[in-house]
C-alpha cells in the first residue's frame, strides 16, 4: 500500500472484482419509492430470516430461472452478501476436523473461512484443468482427493478467478462423486447472470438427487452493481437451512430493512440493466483478452483474465510477488495468483468490469509495458 500511495497519478484497481457500472436505477437508495420520506419501519429490526417481500421474491426466482424444486422461504436465508453466507454455511454443515474439497482455483475467501471454522481445507485443480483439457472427466480430477474425513466440496461457476462455466455434464459427475461420497455440495453462483457467447447457467442443486444435498449461494452484488449493500442469500436443504438461519441470527441477527428494500428492487427491475451490463462485460472481456491472449483462456463468464505470468518471473523469484509490485510501482494493481490456491503462485487475475473501458485501455497499456510486450 505504501508503493500505491507513492505513486503519483491515478492508480487502476484491476485487482478488485467489482463494476465500473452503477446499480439499476430503481434499486439506488436515493431512488427507492419513499412517498412520504423513508419509513421508519426502516429503523426497526427486520426479521431474521429477511423481509417477506425480498424472501417470496427470491422463492420465485429459484423457481423460474435456476430450477430448484419446491423451494420455499424456509429453505432460503436472506445473508449480509455472500462472504456471510458462505461462513454461515460452512459452520451449519461441516465440524472441526473436516475435510473440504476447495476446487482450485477458487475464490480466496473460502480458504479463510474454512480454516476459522476449524475445517481442513484441501486444493483440488479443476476449472483450470477442464479449460485446458477439453473433456477430460470431472470427477476423475475429485475422487482422488477425497479421503475418509472429507465431508463437503466447494465449487464456483461460473468460477472466480477463471471464468470457467461448468456444463450441466460437468455438474452431473459432480454430483456423482458427492453421492459416491455422501459430501455436502456448497455452491457459490454468485456470478449467475454473467455468462457469455450463448451459455446457460446451471444450478446444481437443480439436478436430480442434489436437492438434499445442495448448499446454493446467490448474491446481489455481481448481477446488480450492489456490492456495498452487502445482500446476498443462501438456499438449502430445510435441515440446512435452519442450521443456516440460527448461525445467522448469532452473527449479524438481520440485514439492514433499506438494504433489503433496494435488493429487492433490483430483482423486481433489473433485467434492463443486466442485459445492458453483460452487453458491456462481453465487450471489456473481449478487449482484455485480445490484448492478453497469450497468457491466458478466454474467460466463458464472471468478470476475469486469469494470467498465467511464469515466463515473466525474474531470476530467483518463485512467485509473480515482486512482478506485481513492479505493475504497482506503474500504478495498476492486479490480485496475486497464490490467494486462488496453492498451485497458482505465478499466475494473476485481472478484473476487467471494474473500471470504464478507457481506464481498462490503460491499465492494460501499464501492465503490458511491464511485462516488456
């Protein structure tokens, strides 16, 4: 941070995953529909579990866009984003000394997590290894990690940092291996909505067999441009679910009621925006990745370049640490690979919807100048 701070001029957060982009309209707090001034019903406490409003609104999406069978409001949990959902489920379904398959490379966070929990986490290469070997089977790359003391399995698609999509085939012999293995399933699909060149999202716990065993994670902040509303939701098995809901109510007790009000109008008002976000997405995508093809696969969907930076490594280096801080020192700021699992020390993500395509244009000059291309 003291070499940001040094530099003089605007430094280029690409290390962020966040958009450049604001909220749909109607779902910005100063728009929210006040006739008379905010209520002060937003003052008080909302229910724990989360308003009914935003909860049955939700129940209906699951329903129409992810499939999930005969989801109620008792399998769902209204959750402070997505990082407090993970935790809360972490904690409801796995106990110290488990094992958890952390399909790599994942969302840095998890790690974390799982280790505060007491919980044993385990890397397993996969999206990255699906990308790279075209129909190499999914459940070959898991089994041979999981041992006697693994109870769960954390996967993310469309995957941060990769981008990887994973195919209703993929998904199927994921659940194979969590049947085989009686495992619980937590399934962070936080970038639902961002898929790209045709591609559907799939829900895994909308296969047969995963409903009891599905742990799902949605959120409002990648869809909708809310990451600091901090909204998110957690949909589970009903015994799940409870556990889910106590562990909540000890940590945060509820999400703020104006929070709610503006997630909800969102889901309510947002496939305009959405359709115009990802429109815009495709095109950063596009971009970034024409300029860095060489280092990495074209992402299938999220917001990401995955880079692999190993031939530019300096003599003696075994990590991309000190290549990063010569990007910093240029002031552009990427997010070192490591944190994304232990095999990823001379790799990088870029974020590429967190700045406006002029500022991206940029960024991507400083990086490439740095890299000597």
């Amino acid at each position: 941070m003291r070499r940001v701070a040094a530099y003089h001029g605007e430094v280029i957060p690409l290390h962020i995953g966040d958009t450049h982009l604001p909220p749909p309209e109607q779902s910005r707090l100063g728009s929210l529909d006040f006739p008379t001034g905010p209520s002060p019903d937003l003052y008080r406490y909302s229910p724990p579990p989360g308003k009914q409003e935003l909860l049955d609104a939700v129940v209906a999406k699951l329903s129409a866009r992810n499939r999930f069978a005969e989801a109620d409001a008792n399998h769902v949990q209204i959750t402070a984003g997505a990082t407090h959902a993970l935790s809360c489920a972490v904690r409801s379904v796995l106990d110290p000394g488990d094992q958890l398959l952390l399909l790599a490379p994942y969302w840095p966070l998890i790690r974390g997590i799982a280790v505060a929990s007491g919980v044993r986490p385990v890397d397993v290469p996969f999206s990255h290894e699906l990308l790279r070997q075209k129909g190499i089977p999914a459940d070959e790359l898991i089994e041979q990690y999981v041992t006697p003391h693994t109870a769960g399995l954390y996967m993310c698609t469309p995957n941060n940092p990769d981008g990887k999509v994973l195919t209703p085939d993929e998904l199927t012999a994921i659940a194979r291996v969590a049947e085989r293995h009686d495992l619980w399933i937590l399934s962070d699909e936080v970038y639902e909505d961002l898929v790209y060149d045709g591609r559907q999202h799939c829900s895994i716990g909308s296969l047969p067999g995963m409903r009891e065993r599905a742990v799902t994670v949605f959120s409002f902040s990648k869809s909708y441009g809310q990451a600091g509303l901090r909204v998110g939701y957690v949909v589970a098995p009903r015994s799940a679910a409870a556990a889910v809901r106590k562990m909540s109510n000890h940590t945060v007790y509820c999400v703020p009621k104006a929070m709610q009000k503006a997630a909800l109008a969102a889901l309510e008002h947002g496939d305009e925006f959405l359709a115009g976000a990802r429109r815009d997405y495709a095109e950063a995508r596009d971009f970034a990745h024409g300029r860095l093809a060489e280092l990495c696969v074209r992402p299938e969907g999220a917001t990401y370049l995955w880079l692999d930076l190993d031939r530019f490594r300096g003599p003696g280096e075994e990590d991309c640490l000190g290549l990063l801080t010569r990007m910093a020192d240029a002031g552009v700021l990427l997010a070192p690979g490591a944190v994304f699992g232990h095999a990823f020390r001379s790799w990088a993500r870029l974020c590429f919807t967190s700045v406006a395509r002029s500022t991206l244009e940029d960024g991507i000059d400083r990086v490439l100048r740095v890299l000597g291309a």
